[in-house]
C-alpha cells in the first residue's frame, strides 16, 4: 500500500513545481477536494499530464485572484 503523506498548507503552485521535479516517478495522481462544508473528497487518476497541469495552474491562478487585491498586482 502506498504511504500518505499530507499536503496540508502547500500551494498548488508547489505541487505543480514538485511534480516537474520527479515528472519520472510519478505514477499517478491522487487528488483531495476539501468543499466549503468541510466534507473532503478524494481519488486518484492516470489523467493526461497536460490536463494535469492545466488543473493545477487554473487552481493557482483561482487562488491567487481570491487572496490577492488587485491593486497589490499592480507595478
């Protein structure tokens, strides 16, 4: 059985960046979904990489408009 560890606190973006890192070793992707409620959901995939990657940056991006003004984006 394949060991668990916890992501808790780390961005999309350092997953993302740590998946590139060992892109070799990777087998599949597990995936975690904590709703609003509080209810977590979780599976894994063999999903496209392409797709994969797409997910995870789209994620970012939502995260990063959601906690960052756009003010503070500015130059």
């Amino acid at each position: 059985m394949a060991k668990v560890e916890s992501l808790y606190g780390t961005t999309p973006a350092e997953i993302f960046a740590s998946g590139l890192e060992n892109a070799g070793d990777i087998a599949g992707v597990a995936a975690a979904v904590m709703w609003k409620d509080g209810r977590i959901t979780a599976g894994w995939s063999n999903v496209d990489t392409a797709l994969l990657a797409r997910m995870i940056l789209t994620l970012d991006e939502k995260q990063r408009r959601t906690t960052i003004s756009d003010s503070d984006l500015m130059p």
